[in-house]
C-alpha cells in the first residue's frame, strides 16, 4: 500500500489518514497538521500545543479539560467550551492564550489545560 502521508509522530504508525485539515493515526487517535518544518521555522517561535498534542492557532475553540481555581473567587469547571482563543507572543507567568470564558470574562490560560475542540 502506497501512502504519501507521513507517519503519525505519537507512534509511528503508517496508517495516516486526512481528516479534514488535519491528519489523524487510528492506532492511538493522535491528529495533527502536517507542516513543512523547514520554511515555517519562524524567529524562535514554536507552535503551541493543547494538552494531547493538537497545535493550536488563533480563533480556536477549546474546551478546559480540568476544573481551575480563578484568583478573586469561583472556579472554571471542566468540560467549559472556549470560543475564539487568542496565542499570545509572550507567555506570561507560563499562561500562553488569552481568552473569553463565560462567566468569567477575558483571561489567561495555560495550553496544558485546554483540549481544541
């Protein structure tokens, strides 16, 4: 079998597949989007990842894939759908999106605890 598709770099699986804009593997449900690594290296910038592995880009929607304490009281449950992420250039104190969550108005998160949806 001929495939033109780069192994899944999870697991190395050969069994690639285009799933709409992005790439998926069967064996371990990994999907990513394929890019030239040479000519988009950027200035030092490296692509920001979700908490599986998925690169995120700006006007993402995400889900937090665990509860969070918010500084000044409440707390953001699991599972709160996210509309429209923006990738900061800068991190600040390790959070790198900034975003409108309902209920809480504009604030900062950490990719790690966010999954695109």
């Amino acid at each position: 079998m001929s495939n033109q598709l780069p192994p899944c770099p999870e697991c190395d699986s050969e069994f690639t597949y285009e799933n709409g804009a992005v790439l998926a593997c069967p064996m371990c449900a990994h999907e990513w989007v394929e890019r030239e690594s040479s000519d988009n290296a950027g200035a030092g910038a490296a692509a920001i990842k979700d908490s599986v592995g998925n690169i995120l880009a700006d006007g993402d929607p995400v889900s937090i894939v665990k509860s969070l304490k918010v500084k000044g009281g409440g707390a953001i449950k699991i599972g709160t759908k996210v509309n429209g992420i923006r990738l900061l250039q800068e991190p600040v104190d390790g959070h790198d999106i900034e975003a409108k969550v309902p209920g809480f108005g504009q604030i900062r998160l950490k990719s790690s605890v966010v999954k695109k949806a």
